[in-house]
C-alpha cells in the first residue's frame, strides 16, 4: 500500500493476545464461551501472532496465592491444549514469566488516575464500597491489563462482556500516550466479544454458570464422565408443565438456558436448535443435551489424559512460548521507554 509521497506504507502484522484465569479446570461455559471461539481464530488466523496467557499475575488480586495453584494453572495449560489450542502456533505461556507485564503496568499507571479505576463495575462490585478489604492490586487489575495488551501490540482482543470496560481503559491509555508524546506507539485493537456470559447455571438460569457454585449440580466440567454430566443435566432447572420444548425467555428460563447451551455445541442458531427440538419435552431436551456435551468432551478429555501424563511436554511448551513472548515483550518495552524519556543503553 502506498501513501501520499510515494512511500510504501507497512501493514501492522495481525496480533491476537487474550488471557485465562488460572481456575484448573474447565467448565462448559469457559469452553463454549472463550477456548472454543479462540481455536476457532487460532485456525482462521494461520498467519497471525497468537498470544494466549494464562494470567496468575491477575489471580493475585483478589485472594493471596495457594497451595493448589500451580496444580490449577499446569491443569489449566494441559486442558487448553486438550481442547484445541496448538502451542506451536499459539504463544501460550505464564503472565508470570514476562516480567514486562508488570514494569509496564507500573509505567502505565501514572497515566491513569484512582479516581477512574475506582468507577469500573467490576472494581466496585467486588470491592462492594468496603476499601478495608481490598488490595491495591484489584484496583490497578485494569491496568496490568493494559500492559498485557500493549506489550505485543494487539490489533485483536477476544474477550468476555465482564471485561469490555478494562479495554476501554485501555483505549484510554492508547490515546492519553499519543496526546502526550503525539505518536502512535500502540494500535488500537479490535474487540472481540465472547459469548461466555450466555452459559448460566443450570440449577439458576439467572446467573452466569461458575467453577465456585456451592451447588454441585449447577456446572458441568470438561472432565465430567457420562454419568456425571447426566446427572447434572437432569437436576437442570427447567419447568414442570410437562409442554414440549419452547424459547421463552420470561416463562422458561431453565429452557433457554438448555437451549442455548445445545446451539453452541451443535453451532447452529438458537432458533434452528428449538425448532428441531419441538417435539421433546424438558426431559428430552435433557437427554439430549447431555448426549452432545459427553460426544464433545470425550476425546478432550482422552488427549488431556495424554498431556498431562508427560509434564516435560508441558515445562518445554511454557519455557519455549515464554522466551519467544518475551523477546517482543521486552523490544516493546525498551521502545516505550525511550519514548517517555528512559536513557536505555543497550549493550554492544
């Protein structure tokens, strides 16, 4: 492409970078939500850069961190490769292990005020107007975000709908540098959004489905057996009208939600789903339902078995991914630098 003079204009190369929480393992609304969808731009996107970070640095805001964890991010890493992410093309690594995630996160937070921070909902629905109880680091969460982000110059974010607001800071943070230094260090990128807020409980079709819901029924797990998965489904809270199988949001919740779980799996539309399911009734829909999630898990859950049979694969795969993001992460931050006025000497 040429500009104005003549000159060759260069495209900025595609960049991909999303994160996980470090949770262990997965459940169906982290894998239709979030793994699926981010497989399917993995596959899509053969030419682009791909970064996939499991965020332990973020986990740390909110609770100290525990005996389990490193079993629940090693879980974390095997299940994701398990479910379709290939380390060979996708960057998949440890926030932890770039210590560029958090210098920039310090730069970047001169930019930001408190005042800003303290307004986003998810800082004010988990801080609940209770600041005795809250550490630094939920408040500045949106920023080490932030950094995750700009650190390889991400022109696509795939995220969920919870976090929407932490990319607009970041747009923020975008425009606030360019008035500042009147370039353009980092590209604008493209939000993504996931569909991970669709999946909710089934033992309540009015929030969203979680690893942490004191009802053992109330999420399926990707490692789930037949037998397991059937029992859920079964407890699902639908209706007891005994009417066949309907979309109504106001009346039928439990249906819905059931409804919308089987059209991610089958990935056709809501509409398609339901009409082809018109004949059944709840318990049908039922059997059904959790027939299609054991077809889909069964062979993940075969290839995690694999995986994590051999911890040397994974060590070498997160040692590997983690050099390559930092020899970006570290150019990206030594560019940041000298343009804010570090003297950044490099040796000969």
């Amino acid at each position: 492409m040429s500009g104005a003079a003549g000159k060759v204009v260069k495209k900025l190369p595609e960049v991909i970078v999303s994160g996980i929480q470090p949770t262990g393992s997965l459940h169906i609304g982290n894998y239709l939500g979030f793994v699926k969808n981010f497989v399917k731009l993995q596959n899509a996107n053969p030419d682009a850069q791909k970064y996939l970070m499991v965020v332990d640095l973020h986990s740390n805001s909110v609770v100290p961190i525990h005996k389990d964890f490193r079993k629940q991010c090693r879980k974390l890493v095997a299940s994701l490769i398990a479910c379709g992410i290939d380390p060979n093309d996708t960057r998949l690594f440890y926030q932890s292990q770039v210590p560029e995630h958090s210098e920039l996160a310090w730069h970047l937070g001169s930019i930001v005020t408190i005042n800003r921070l303290s307004k986003l909902p998810q800082f004010k629905e988990k801080s609940n107007d209770n600041l005795d109880g809250v550490s630094p680091n939920l408040l500045t969460y949106p920023v080490l975000q932030a950094a995750d982000i700009l650190l390889y110059k991400c022109t696509k974010i795939p995220v969920g709908e919870d976090q929407v607001m932490h990319v607009h800071l970041t747009y923020h943070i975008i425009e606030t540098i360019k008035g500042l230094f009147k370039k353009q260090c980092f590209p604008t990128p493209e939000l993504i959004l996931s569909k991970s807020s669709r999946i909710k409980s089934l033992s309540d079709p009015t929030k969203k489905m979680s690893k942490s819901d004191p009802n053992q029924h109330a999420t399926v797990f990707v490692e789930d057996t037949e037998a397991q998965v059937l029992k859920k489904v079964k407890k699902a809270v639908t209706d007891s009208t005994g009417a066949n199988v309907t979309y109504d949001k106001v009346n039928r919740a439990g249906i819905c939600n059931l409804l919308e779980i089987l059209a991610e799996i089958e990935e056709k539309s809501v509409e398609q789903v339901t009409q082809e399911c018109s004949d059944l009734n709840s318990l049908g829909l039922k059997l059904k339902l959790a027939s299609e999630i054991t077809k889909t898990f069964s062979p993940i859950q075969e290839r995690l078995k694999e995986i994590e049979a051999d911890q040397e694969f994974l060590d070498n795969i997160l040692i590997r991914n983690a050099d390559i993001a930092r020899e970006t992460a570290v150019k990206t931050l030594r560019e940041f630098k000298n343009m804010i006025g570090y003297d950044q000497p490099i040796s000969r």
